[in-house]
C-alpha cells in the first residue's frame, strides 16, 4: 500500500497542477478575446483606410477628368488662334506686297483719274458738238 503522506503530496500536487491548468486556459481565453478585439479593430482600420483610399481616388479621377477636359478645351482654342494667326500672316503678306507697288498704285490712280477727266471733258465736247 501506497504511505498517505505521498497520496496527501500527490493529491495537493494534483490540486496546484490543476489551479496551474486553470489559470493556464483562463490566460489563453484572455488572450484569444485580445486577439479577437485586436482583430476587429484592425479589420476597422482596414475598412477606415480603403474607404478614405476610395474617396481620395474618386476624387483624383474628377481632377483628372477635369484637368483632361480643360487641356481639350485650351487645345481647341490654342487651334483657332493658331488658324487665325495664319490668316493674320497671310493678310500681312499681301498687305506687305500690296505697300511695295504702293508708287505703282498711286501712278496708275493718277492715271485712271486723268483718264476719266479727259473722257468727261470729250464726252462733254462731243455733246456740246452735238447740240451744235
């Protein structure tokens, strides 16, 4: 037969191990309840984080789409006025030319209005002959 002094040392043996297996069990439930707190907070976060991520890219695509939207409408623009500087170039060149025979211009005006002087002035000489 088995000393009671070693069943009284086995059974208080017994006991501590079992506190020590109860504090052990209580100690991996706290911490699995921390983990799952820590979890749902850091699923919080995540959800924070790709929502403010969602929004900042909505919003860079409307800056995009708008800053797209302004550069067709300057480029349209910067079109007409390079289609109007070409007709000013074109207008200037034949005004250029136009100012080197300027002498010319007056020469033949001179000439054109002596011309319709003197047709006038025999016009008038053939009708008075005429009523003559």
């Amino acid at each position: 037969m088995i000393p009671r002094t070693s069943i009284e040392e086995a059974n208080k043996h017994l006991v501590l191990l079992h506190k020590r297996v109860t504090e052990l069990e209580k100690t991996v439930k706290e911490q699995h309840e921390a983990l799952i707190a820590k979890d749902q907070f850091l699923q919080t976060k995540v959800t924070e984080i790709s929502s403010a991520k969602n929004a900042e890219l909505d919003e860079l695509r409307l800056k995009l789409s708008d800053g797209e939207r302004t550069m067709f409408v300057l480029q349209q623009q910067m079109e007409q006025k390079n289609r109007a500087l070409e007709i000013l170039q074109r207008n200037y060149s034949n005004l250029k030319s136009l100012l080197l025979h300027k002498t010319n211009v007056r020469l033949l005006l001179k000439a054109m209005e002596e011309t319709e002087g003197r047709l006038i002035d025999d016009a008038t000489e053939s009708e008075t002959e005429m009523q003559n």
